[in-house]
C-alpha cells in the first residue's frame, strides 16, 4: 500500500548515491552478512527492508528546537556489499567502509547478523568498541558469535582492538555462558550487565562507556548495535532476543546518546532477520529508528 505524501510531511529514507569523492555527514552501506549465523536467518535481506521502512518516518527532531535532520545533515547511501561472507566478502566490506569513512564523518552499515561487526570496524580503523548487546560475541571459530573475539585475535596486525578499549553494554541473564564471562574479564573487557544500566540510569553509563572505547590519542570508536538486547516483544524479529532486554524507548535512547560523541566513527545495526518478524514490521522499524538516532546523535554534536 502506498503511503500518503505531504509537501510538508517530507519522509526520511531515499537519500542521494554515493559517489566516489562525494563528501558526507553520514554514509549508509548494506554488509548483509547472513551465511555463518549460528541460528538459521534471513538476515541478509534486512538492509533493503530497514530503507523500506525509514519512509515512514520523517527526519524531524521535536527538541525544543525543532530540528530538520534532511537540512542539518547530509546524508548518502552507498547501496549494499555483495556476498559480504566468506574471506573474499569481508576483503570487500573492509574495502568499502574504509573508502565511504574516508568522506563522512559517520559510516552506518546495515546488517545482515552480527558478523558484520568485524569487517566494519576494521574497514573504519576502530581503536574502541562500543557493543549494545544481549551476548559477549566472544565465541571460537568464525561466526555472528565471534566478532568481538576476532576483532581482539583475528584482524591483521594494526586493525586489532585493544580488549581494554571494549566495552559490553546490556550483556543479559540466561544468555551468556561462564566461560565467555571469564573471557571477558581475563582480557579486560568493561561489561555494563542489563541490570546496571538499570540501576545507573542511561547518561552514566555512556559516560563511561565512551572514555573507555574513547582513550587514546585519535580514538575511532565503533558502535554495534546488536537489537536483540531490546525485549523480545519489542524485536521479536531477532533470533535471540529474550524477555526482559531492553525497552525500545531505551535501546533509542543509548544509540543517540553514544553516537553524539565525536569519537564515534562508524555504527552497524546487526541480528534482525527482516523475513521472520511480525506482519506490522516492528523489528524492522525498530531498527530504522536506530538509524534516525544516529543520525540525531551526529547532529547534536559540538561543531
């Protein structure tokens, strides 16, 4: 069904090609990631369904002041990596993001499952890393399990995040293993439990957060958003989310207020599998409201 249009009701989504020299405030790019997923998905067909769904929603903060994002910032889209698996697939999305990071100021890729999150931050010369997720994603092996770990052992000599310079937010109850905590904690990894957040409220926490995955002289901080750390109800179109994570309002709020610091460099929105989720979309949509608080992120930073 068409959606209405309004002259003065202008949609978000449907911003201008990138083109090689192009300079931005924002570059989107597809890394539709799907095929070592440890649980079956259709991942990869998620980026086109969050630009589908980016239209109905305008670019519009309410503030006070009001802010019109589509005038604050420019914005482009750089369309999708093709068959980003496998060794030659993350060659080609290492390629690709370091090109778009080297014209704006923030590189937003859509997944696809979590293992886009190594190639990202790579292709964005990350030194920290910034997780809102349910899971450590510090598994063996190469899978949406192990990004985290491969970012730490895995990349070549120079792309390799110092353990230190990570920090784990929303990690959950009865979705991790002890062993993957001890990992954690023996490399110096920051894990922020769901229940901390709670207990500290959203401003201390990404205060923290970023001075961690933030030190160092020309820090280049990465933020995945994994969106099964939301509630279940809220992203049931995420293959592990669970009951208790996240309330949307809050996923939203963590997203803008982390990508507001000038170090963040790159972001990716990982896990949602766009052919599995309810007939109203809302994983989906959910997902595409991450991507408008990035955006409103960026725009609050100081010039």
């Amino acid at each position: 069904m068409a959606l209405s249009h309004d002259d003065l009701w202008p949609r978000a989504g449907s911003w201008p090609a990138f083109s090689v020299g192009a300079c931005a405030d924002a570059v989107l790019v597809g890394v539709p990631t799907w095929r070592t997923s440890l649980s079956p998905t259709g991942a990869h067909a998620t980026p086109a369904a969050i630009r589908d769904a980016l239209t109905r929603y305008s670019a519009t903060l309410m503030g006070p002041p009001v802010v019109d994002l589509a005038g604050a910032l420019r914005v482009l889209d750089a369309g999708d990596v093709v068959e980003p698996d496998g060794d030659a697939g993350i060659a080609a999305s290492v390629a690709r993001v370091h090109e778009l990071a080297e014209s704006a100021r923030l590189v937003i890729a859509l997944g696809g499952d979590n293992a886009l999150t190594y190639p990202v931050a790579r292709g964005a010369r990350a030194t920290g890393l910034i997780t809102i997720d349910a899971h450590f994603d510090l598994r063996d092996g190469v899978s949406n399990g192990s990004p985290v770990r491969r970012l730490v052992e895995d990349a070549p000599e120079g792309e390799r995040i110092d353990p230190t310079r990570i920090v784990q937010i929303g990690i959950a109850d009865f979705a991790n293993s002890a062993a993957y905590a001890a990992r954690a904690a023996e490399w110096g990894i920051r894990v922020i439990t769901l229940d901390e957040v709670r207990r500290r409220g959203i401003d201390d926490v990404v205060a923290e957060a970023t001075s961690i995955a933030g030190s160092g002289a020309d820090a280049r901080i990465h933020l995945d958003v994994d969106v099964d750390a939301a509630d279940r109800a809220a992203a049931p179109g995420c293959p592990a989310s669970v009951p208790g994570g996240f309330a949307a309002w809050e996923l939203r709020a963590l997203v803008r207020s982390i990508v507001a610091d000038a170090r963040v460099a790159s972001a990716d929105i990982a896990e949602v599998d766009a052919t599995a989720d309810t007939d109203d979309m809302r994983t989906v949509r959910l997902a595409a409201l991450c991507v408008l608080e990035m955006l409103a992120g960026l725009a609050a930073r100081p010039d």
